[in-house]
C-alpha cells in the first residue's frame, strides 16, 4: 500500500513538474492552471486516494483553475469597441504626421506603405481647425483611421542628405 502511494504521488508530482517546464517555453498561463490540477492529483494521493479520486480531484481542481483564471482575464479587459480595441486593432496607438487638414476635418496621411483618410476621434469646437502634426490613431473605423493629438504636436525629422 506505501510503495503503491509512493507511485502514485511520484507520477504526479512528476507530470505537474513536466506541465510547467511545457508552460516555460510555450508561455500560455493555461498549461500553469493544469499543472495545479496536476498537483491536486498528487495531494490526493498522499492523502491515499484511489486512482478514480485522484483523476477526480486533478481534473476538478484544473478546470476550475481554467474557469476561474478566464473569467479574471475577462473582467480585466474592458468592454471596449472593437473599433478601439488593442487586442484586434494593431494599429492603436503607432503616431502618424498630418501635413495638411482639408476644410471638412479629414485628411490623407501615408502610413504602412498606404494612404488612409484620417480625421479627429473628438471634433473640434466650430471655427476651430486642427493643426498639422503628429498625432496617435485611437481607433480604426471601417478604413479611416481616427486621430487624437499628441501633447504637444511636432513636425517629422527632417532627412538631410
């Protein structure tokens, strides 16, 4: 009965052991919330449960752990619009220049090798027109790319030859 538990708890601690060495070198948190399934299953089997209870408990215990850990993940990320969502939208955040604004509050700006139509996230009070410089996209809608003005606007470095 001894050397069967000893077996028991060495496989798991083992498997547990080999988990989180994979979620090392993958990065993905779910591989560390199975692994403390994994340990579950070792816990109970040093408290000398049979086999079933201990592919119970592992398999409990790591997919709450799964349940759980998502569930934070999700609470964390805030219910934004996909339009100004970092996580679909790469975009978010990189700086364009403006040289020029037209009079309806748009223009062209050439960014990733492309021209996109460009206008302000806030508009403007009336009378009111933006300045050419550098601004940060805060939002991509459909093709146009939505703009918010950096502290303080700047030109582009100039290249000389």
């Amino acid at each position: 009965m001894i050397k069967k538990m000893i077996q028991a708890t060495t496989f798991w601690w083992i498997a547990t052991g080999l988990l989180i060495i994979v979620e090392l070198f993958t990065g993905t948190i779910y591989l560390l919330m199975l692994s403390s399934g994994l340990a579950a299953g070792a816990i109970a089997a040093h408290w000398g449960m049979d086999w079933p209870g201990q592919m119970g408990c592992a398999a409990a215990v790591g997919f709450a752990s799964i349940a759980i850990g998502r569930r934070i993940r999700q609470a964390r990320q805030a219910a934004l619009p996909e339009q100004a969502n970092t996580q679909l939208q790469l975009d978010i955040g990189a700086q364009v220049h403006v040289p020029q604004w037209q009079a309806d509050g748009r223009a062209r700006v050439a960014y990733r090798g492309s021209w996109w139509t460009v206008a302000l996230a806030s508009p403007l009070p009336p009378g009111q027109a933006p300045a050419a410089g550098s601004y940060r996209i805060s939002a991509v809608q459909g093709t146009f790319l939505l703009l918010e003005p950096l502290a303080t606007p700047s030109t582009p470095p100039t290249h000389t030859p």
